[in-house]
C-alpha cells in the first residue's frame, strides 16, 4: 500500500508545488485522487506508468483538482491503454467529462466508465472498501475513507505440523474457514490470526464540518488539506477551507494515528509555520512535499 503525493498547493502552482494529485496503489489497484493541471508530468518525474491506473477520484470540480483530466486521458491513448478507465466524480461528472474531452480532439479509443459519487460506499472488493462523504466547501464536495478489510495471518508454524506450507487449500483459511489436510481437522482458529486491515482518510477541500471527523475516526493515516496558516482563519472560513489548527484538532478528536498535511495555499513558501502550529494540538504531524511517498 503506497501513496505519492504529485501535487500538494492549492489554486495556483509554485515553483516546488505542483496542483493537487494523489497517487494511491493497492495491490492491482492504481487509483488517481484528483487530477490537477500537470499531474501527467507529476507522474512522469515520480516514475508512474499511467498505462496502469484502474480509477481516477474527482473529489470536485474546481479547476486546480481536474484540469489535468483531458491530458492524462490523451496520455493513456496515444499510449495504448488497453482497460476501461473507471472515473468517479460529483453529480455532474458526465458534461464535465464531455467538456474536457471536446476541448481538443481525442478519438474515441479509450473505454471510459463514468459513475457519479454519491455518500457511502462506492468501490468494494473482497479486499477494500472506498466511502464518499460529502464535505462543506463553496461547490459539492467530498472527502474519502479507504478501508481495508480484516484479514488473517497464517501460523506457518502451527500448519507445519500438519506438513501443510503452501497450498490453494490454504485460501480458505483466509476466508475463515476450517479446512481437513490428510484426514485431519485444522481450524481457522488455531491455524490462523486476525489482522485489523489499514484506514485511510482523505480530506479535500472543505470548511471545518462534522464530517471531518468522521472521514478521520480512527485513521491510521488522515490526509488533510491545510490551505490556511491559523492567521488566516476568517480568509479560511470565508472559502470554505481547513487551517492547520483545524486539521489538528480534526486528528485529535478522531484519534488518528499520523496526520499528512498539503493543499497549501501559494502564500507560504515554508510550510513548517503550518506544520508548528498543527504541531501544538497533534504531535505526529509532517507537511507534504511533491513526490513524497508513504508506504503504510
């Protein structure tokens, strides 16, 4: 389980900061959060093949998350990209999509899935989860929570009792279920251990609202916009972003486990103001760079 961070400003890039993107892989799954101008190039330099992305997530539609669609989708045709494209965004998602792919010409070889997002679950496998919950900010908005679900851990020792190391059978162990091996009974309990599966929260651009708590409850790892330094309370308030101080005491409430800021507005050019003052409510804390990677 792996994310990058491609972009971490807000509404205009800096030299160091490129527009909001945030590459997450999970086993077969690559999956884009946001799309901001430029994230092609982003995953160019990070070394992302974007031939192997399975979902783009729009959390809104402001221009600094999704003007990098149309470019990304030209990438993945000109390069052969071979799957459908799933993409989820707000209700509007299909005149956005139409907008952005008639603003240039780009054939009709890629197979695009288009599903909009509406709150609670919206990807589910045997192995995860994604819920959407809907944020206050100036346009519809939603923020994110990965869910991994619980799995088991085998007892190689125990099943080496048995002369059992690998084997297919072994999967029904993991799905919990006891198993005979050579005329003998092996059960799950004694065969195997429960492990609790990582949650991540995402927090996208939004005014402080209940919901940030809930996107957060018990994260392992919460991502969360921090556009405003606490000086700029009433300027956060008055766009409907988070300041550092928020984003803090969001983590802190939710009893989050580590706390990544980013969506820094261009005004600071050292980040380490905000990270000093989320640092006074919630002490595991570091502010994102472009490129950072985080393996949970």
């Amino acid at each position: 389980m792996k994310l990058i961070f491609l972009g971490t400003g807000s509404m205009q890039p800096t030299r160091e900061r490129n527009l909001s993107s945030i590459y997450f892989n999970y086993e077969s799954e690559h999956i884009l959060f946001d799309c901001g101008e430029g994230t092609q190039r982003q995953m160019r330099i990070a070394g992302i093949k974007p031939t192997k992305l399975t979902k783009v997530v729009l959390s809104h539609f402001h221009a600094d998350h999704i003007l990098g669609l149309g470019g990304l989708l030209r990438n993945l045709e000109v390069n052969g990209y071979n799957k459908t494209l799933y993409i989820y965004g707000p209700k509007g998602l299909e005149r956005f999509f139409h907008n952005i792919v008639n603003s240039a010409y780009y054939g009709n070889g890629l197979k695009v899935k288009l599903i909009e997002i509406k709150p609670g679950k919206f990807i589910e496998d045997n192995k995860f989860v994604i819920e959407a919950v809907q944020l206050d900010h100036s346009v519809p908005s939603y923020g994110f929570i990965f869910i991994e679900k619980d799995k088991r851990k085998i007892n190689i020792e125990y099943l080496s009792k048995f002369d059992l190391k690998q084997h297919p059978i072994l999967g029904e162990l993991q799905k919990g279920k006891d198993i005979v091996w050579n005329g003998k009974k092996i059960t799950v309990k004694k065969a195997t251990k429960p492990v609790n599966g990582k949650r991540i929260g995402f927090i996208f651009d939004t005014g402080y609202c209940i919901n940030c708590i809930k996107i957060a409850k018990n994260a392992d790892l919460l991502v969360s916009e921090s556009t405003f330094s606490v000086e700029e309370k009433e300027k956060a308030k008055e766009y409907k972003h988070l300041t550092s101080e928020d984003a803090a005491n969001i983590a802190k409430k939710a009893k989050v486990k580590r706390l990544i800021l980013t969506h820094f507005s261009q005004r600071y050019e050292d980040e380490q103001l905000l990270k000093k003052e989320a640092k006074r409510i919630f002490s595991n804390v570091e502010c994102a760079k472009d490129f950072l990677e985080i393996d949970i």
